[in-house]
C-alpha cells in the first residue's frame, strides 16, 4: 500500500522543522520529502539530505520540464520546491511522507491529495516572538530576517485551508500534540 502523507507548514520560525525532525525519531514510518532549493546552504545543511541545493538556473529548468509537483518562489529570488520524483521515490517504499513546506504550497499539496494527506499548520504564539526566534536562530542577516517577518502577517491567513492547527508556545506540548495527530492520522485506514 502506497504510504501516506503529513504536511507540516508554518510562516518562517514558527518551529516546523524542530517538530518535522522530533516526528522523524518516532516509530510512525515517516520519511522527510527533501525540496530542492535555490537558496545558499547554512553552516551545516548537507545536499540530498536538508535539500537539494539547485543553481537558479538548474531550478528553472526542472520546472519547464514538468518535474515539479509544486514549487514556489518563497522569497524574491528564492526559490523552493517538492520534486515529484522525491514524493514517489518515498510513497513506493510504502513509508509515509513528511513535508515542512511553505503555506501556498502545503495547501496546493493537501488540495491535491485531499483525504490521503493531513495538513498541519503550525502558529507562533505572536509575530513578535517569531522575531526573537529567528534572531536567536542567528542563520539569516538582519535583511533575511525582514523579509520573512514581513511575510509571516500574510501567511497566518492560510490558516484555514488546513486540517489542524498547532500553537508552538510551550515546545515539549507542541511535540506531544504533534505526535498524537500524526499517529491518529496514519493509524486510520480511510478517509480522514
Ligand atoms: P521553522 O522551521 O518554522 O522556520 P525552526 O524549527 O527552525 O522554525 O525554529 C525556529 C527557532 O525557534 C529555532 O532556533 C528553534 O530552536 C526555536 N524554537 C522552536 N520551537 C520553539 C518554542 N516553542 N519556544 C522557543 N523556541 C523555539
Ligand atoms: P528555509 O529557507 O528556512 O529552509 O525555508 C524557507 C521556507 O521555504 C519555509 O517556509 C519552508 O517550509 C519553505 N519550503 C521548503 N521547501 C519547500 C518546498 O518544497 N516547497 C515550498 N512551497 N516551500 C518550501
């Protein structure tokens, strides 16, 4: 049976990708659609293993040849995508796949799959404390940092286009509640 699919999206510092990876070490199956990405990689990041680090011009000719199930130009210039190949690649081995995906592209992906997919949004308690996190995360300048805050207004009214909501305040809760939806969605054998 072709393995099911868990999307985690949130405006830039809300903590979706300290959740995707807590998912990762729990027995649920899951295996993470790793996007490819125009963007640098950060101290750290490793290629085919966070994304799949594209020239901009390697990126656009993956979207004229159609390889893209959705991509997105993130930020000005940026640009980011899941590659239809890496969701196969994933479902065929019958395991589950994770997405940490921007807002327009995880609900693109949910509209979809529909029912075959769980769409997970998750908020910051406020845009404020948005700030203070990526500012500690200390991985973006002052004028990256910006720009993604300037986003984050517009991205919380994507909301509604998911099937749950998750309010990362109190991490060790996020992470418990996390689990309990992902392993409630994956157990059920029909429709969600
Ligand atoms: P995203 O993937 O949504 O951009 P990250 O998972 O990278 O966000 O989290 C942004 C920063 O906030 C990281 O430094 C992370 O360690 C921290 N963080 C995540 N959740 C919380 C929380 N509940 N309280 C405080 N800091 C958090
Ligand atoms: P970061 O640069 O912090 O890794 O990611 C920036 C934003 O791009 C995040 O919201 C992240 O979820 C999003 N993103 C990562 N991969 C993809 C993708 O394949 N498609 C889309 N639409 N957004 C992505």
């Amino acid at each position: 049976m072709k393995g099911k699919l868990v999307i985690f999206s949130a405006p830039s510092g809300a903590g979706k990708t300290t959740i995707v990876k807590h998912l990762l070490q729990q027995d649920l199956e899951l295996e993470f659609s790793v996007s490819a990405t125009s963007r640098e990689p950060r101290k750290g990041e490793v290629n085919g293993i966070d994304y799949y680090f594209l020239t901009v011009d390697e990126f656009r000719k993956k979207i004229e040849n159609g390889e893209f199930l959705e991509w997105e130009e993130v930020y000005s210039g940026i640009f980011y995508g899941t590659l239809k190949s890496e969701v196969e690649r994933i479902r065929s081995k019958g395991k589950n796949v994770i997405f940490d995906v921007d807002v327009v592209g995880g609900s693109n992906i949910k509209k979809f799959y529909g029912t075959e997919a769980l769409a997970v949004f998750v908020k910051p308690p406020s845009v404020e404390e948005l700030k203070h996190r990526l500012k500690n995360r200390s991985t973006e300048s002052e004028e990256k940092i910006k720009m993604r805050i300037a986003k984050a207004e517009k991205e919380l009214e994507y909301v509604g286009k998911f099937d749950v909501i998750i309010v990362n305040d109190d991490l060790p809760k996020a992470l418990i509640e996390a689990e309990n939806v992902v392993s409630e969605f994956l157990s059920e054998n029909g429709e969600n």
